[in-house]
C-alpha cells in the first residue's frame, strides 16, 4: 500500500496513518469507538460538546500545527444543534444517528483498502484509486457512496489536514465554515444548506448507499499533435459545418427536475463547489446541497484552468429546495429515482465549467468569446469517444494523442462502451445561464455559447432554462430561425464575430438577438 502512486497523492490529505496498512491513529481510533457507542459514553449530549469533541479528536490527530478552526464554528455547532434543530430531531442525532457515523468513520480505513483494490481490478494496478487528479491530467476517480459517506462525514468533524490545500489549488473541505456561518454574519440561506447537509446524513445513517459515483477531469491539450483533440482556434470554430443541434427552451422549471437524459450544467466557480461550504447560495451551491456527494469532489479536484472540465456521474439526489440565494430553503426530502448503469451509477450526469467572471464589455472580445467556447466544448465533448471528433480537427487521424488515448484507456475499463454507447449518443445538454448573475456575463452571447459548443460535440439536443430573465424572451424565436435556415456552428460563430465588433466599436445598447434577427429575416 505504502508504494502506491495514488495513495502518497492523496495521504497528505486524509486523516489516517499508513504503515502496513491505512489505520486510525490510536487515540483517534479510540474516540471514535466512544461517539458510535452513544451519548452515554461519548459524552456528547449537544451542539456544544459535539464541537468540543471535535476540538479534542483532531488533537489526537496532532493538528495543533494545522491552521486552526474558523473562530465562529463553535457558535455555529451550538446555534444548529442546540436551538434551530428542534429537541425531537435533536435527540435522534445525539442519540442513533451521530454513532452510527462514527462506526462508518472506524469503517473509513477499510473501506478505502476495498476502494483501491476494487480499482486495481477495473484499471489494472496503476495506482487509479482516489489521488489528486492534478491540472492539465485527464483522470477518473470511481468512488463507492459508502466511501464518500465516510469522507463527508470526515468533513462534518472537520477532519481533514488542510496545510496543504492551498498550495495545490484546492480549497478547505471541512465544514467549520459552513457552521461559522450561521453565527457570523449569518445570510438566511445558510441554516437551510446545513439543513440539507444533516438530512443527507441522516438518509445515509437511515440505509448505507450501495452505489458509486464517478470524477472525470477533462483536459483539451493546448498543443494540436497528432490525431489529438485539442484547444479549438477561431478558425475551427469559423469553418465548422456541424449543424446546431434541435433545442428546446424552458422558460420555468429546474434543470435538476429534467425528465430525458441529459448532461446537466454546474455554473462553476474555477474551484469545484464555489461557496458551498461558505455562505454561497446560488446555483453551482445550492446543487452540491441537495446532492452533497458532490462536495467530496472538493478533497482531491484542483482548481480548472480555462481548458479544462469536470464531470460527475452517478451522485444521488437527497433534498428538495426552493428559492434562490437568500430565499434558498431546504424543503423536504427527495427520493432520487434515476436508473443505474453498468457500474452502478445513478444516470445524473454533471458537468462543473467556469465562466469568465465580471469582465465587463471584455466579454465580447473574440478571445473572450473563444474561451468560453473552448471551455464549453471541453466539458460537452465525450473525451472516449475523441475520434468521432477527428474529422472536426486539422492533423492525423490515423495516431491517437496519448492523453486523449490514456483516458480512453480507462474508461473503456470503467464503462461497457458497447453496451451503452446507444445511450450514451442519446445523452443531450441541459443548460442556463451559465456565467450570467453574479458573473455578470450577457445571457444572450452566454445561450448562443453553449448552443454552438453543444452541437460542435454531437450532442443531439440542447434544453435551455432561461429562469424567467426579461433577456431572453426572444430566445426560442431568434435559435428557430437559426435551425429554419439551417445554420451551422460556422455560421453562428461568424455572427458572434461580427457582433464582437460592434460591441466594442462602440455599439454599446445593440442586443445580439436585435444585431442577428435581420439575417434570419432575408431569404434563402
């Protein structure tokens, strides 16, 4: 265990000790045994003594070198347990669900043992288990939701070594934060994310999940080489004949709550999660709360650079919700019903990509246009399927690249691609904003995007959720005129160029809908 790759990139980010084999330290071990056994011999009765257990285990974890707790966390235990959790729900949590996660915490080095010897099985020895999936390295990581039990119920106990993090790129897992929140400045919002985040564990103390969750890191390489995918230049995007693809628009209704198989959009922080474990609310937060096997994405997904995607297949649904931001209410507990594939995971397919955030009347500049396409494309393509793209790109076609070739590779022995590419094919986009509110980004020149890189990927359709903004009223009018007069990718691309340059000549009240509704008016 000690010489594997995989898990000396991961260890420095985990709680346990490894010798012959990955273990709790002893003291730590012994602390856990007393929470499982119950309130009775753990002695914690309250929000109060469950942060001071918490204080008193990662001592014996010897943390005191470790960046200390935020200040206000303890306030924010005691505030959640001890008063806005009512006593009968209180003494369920004290009394049957928090032992219950401590003996999937004494589980914790075991279950990771199986997690890497099943991924020696699926990949080959290789050292493919649970690792930092650095940047500019495609990777999967196949995680069973008893493992990710086990990792969230770590973060919940602010279990997790955080010295290092932000030197990799990753930002904190614990949720000393999340609780801090509900005592300094606290939003409205925050009360009902930690509601969401204490009914999904206890779901998880109720009946263990037996399925698994999949973390793909997508990377289009910057470089082209031979029979590679790689980082579009304007002119590919320019003299693409790839047809948009049929589109529906909704005009009301979540993206969560969509009835065909689809790859659904998190509007992404360049960090995995944003502020969910802070005070955020909005969108890519609000779907790790009612989904929180997201959040263990966090632990080991470094920070995207502007070509690089992440996908999660296989998370399970756990709350409804209501409102948004500040008027975010969790609202009640939701059966997920999603059909398994082969490797037993849930068909809710997410992908997390970051938008360009707040740059203004830059966001029209070609480049910028460019990124957010390439970014977009990076994360709609389906990296195992790359020569299905080849044709799309300049080089051979005949040499595989050996990124793209690698996680071909692996995901062939993480997927029976026979049996379910059909599928797979079938799989469209599920959209919105993306990069628009708080980011700041124009909704029209941000629905056009997507459309042009959902079709440049083969996807075979594209549903778009306008949440009711006044700017895209006229959306279903202005995507059936493009798909009436046939237009390619190329073609929609050209008119985002031209509209570039009005923008920044100085055209500064010209919507894109008003600069293109007049080519869609001439005739053939």
């Amino acid at each position: 265990m000690e010489q594997r790759a995989d898990v000396k990139s991961i260890l420095p980010f985990l709680p346990l000790s490894l010798s012959l084999a990955l273990v709790w330290p002893e003291a730590a071990a012994d602390s856990l045994r007393s929470l499982s056994l119950g309130p009775a011999v753990s002695g914690v009765h309250s929000g109060h003594q469950l942060f001071g257990f918490i204080v008193a285990l990662r001592d014996t974890l010897g943390f005191s070198s470790q960046p200390p707790l935020s200040p206000h966390a303890a306030d924010g235990f005691s505030l959640f347990f001890d008063q806005l959790m009512s006593r009968e729900h209180a003494k369920v949590w004290f009394e049957e669900n928090l032992p219950i996660l401590g003996g999937i915490l004494l589980k914790f080095p075991s279950l990771l043992e199986s997690h890497y010897d099943k991924s020696d099985k699926m990949f080959g020895e290789g050292g493919n288990g649970l690792r930092i999936l650095e940047k500019q390295h495609v990777g999967i990581v196949l995680l069973s939701q008893e493992l990710i039990a086990a990792l969230l119920t770590c973060s919940l106990l602010c279990l997790f070594p955080t010295d290092l993090r932000y030197s990799y790129h990753l930002r904190n897992i614990n949720f000393d934060q999340l609780f801090a929140g509900l005592s300094f400045k606290p939003r409205p919002s925050q009360e009902h994310k930690v509601k969401c985040l204490v009914h999904y564990f206890q779901r998880i103390c109720n009946q263990t999940p037996t399925g698994y969750v999949s973390f793909e890191r997508k990377v289009l390489p910057l470089e082209p080489s031979c029979g590679n995918i790689y980082y579009p230049a304007p002119d590919i995007w320019k003299n693409s004949s790839v047809p948009l693809c049929s589109f529906k628009v909704f005009y009301s209704g979540l993206m969560e709550d969509e009835q065909d198989e689809v790859l659904e959009v998190d509007f992404a922080n360049r960090y995995l999660g944003g502020g969910a474990l802070k005070q955020g609310a909005v969108q890519e937060e609000i779907r790790f709360m009612i989904s929180p096997e997201l959040i263990a994405g966090m632990l080991f997904m470094p920070s995207m650079e502007n070509n690089e995607a992440i996908e999660v297949i296989g998370s399970e649904r756990f709350s409804y919700h209501k409102g948004y931001a500040s008027t975010f209410k969790f609202a009640g507990d939701y059966r997920d019903e999603k059909l398994f594939d082969s490797m037993g995971r849930r068909s809710t397919r997410i992908v997390a990509i970051d938008a360009l955030s707040r740059i203004g009347v830059a966001q029209y500049n070609v480049e910028n246009i460019l990124r957010e396409a390439n970014k977009a494309f990076c994360g709609f393509m389906d990296h195992s399927k790359f020569q299905h793209y080849l044709p799309r790109f300049q080089g051979n076609t005949e040499t595989a690249g050996s990124s793209n070739l690698n996680l071909v590779e692996k995901k062939l022995k993480l997927e029976k691609i026979n049996e379910e590419s059909f599928a797979e094919s079938r799989i469209g986009i599920a959209t919105g904003n993306w990069g628009c509110g708080a980011f700041g980004g124009d909704p029209q020149i941000k629905s056009m995007i997507q459309w042009l890189a959902a079709s440049q990927a083969l996807r075979p359709f594209f549903h778009y959720y306008t949440f009711e903004n006044p700017a895209l009223q006229e959306l279903e009018q202005v995507m059936l005129g493009m798909v009436e007069k046939r237009w390619t990718v190329g073609q929609l691309w050209q008119k985002l160029s031209e509209y570039s340059c009005e923008k920044l000549n100085g055209n500064k009240n010209l919507s894109f809908f008003k600069f293109v509704t007049p080519a869609l008016r001439m005739l053939h």
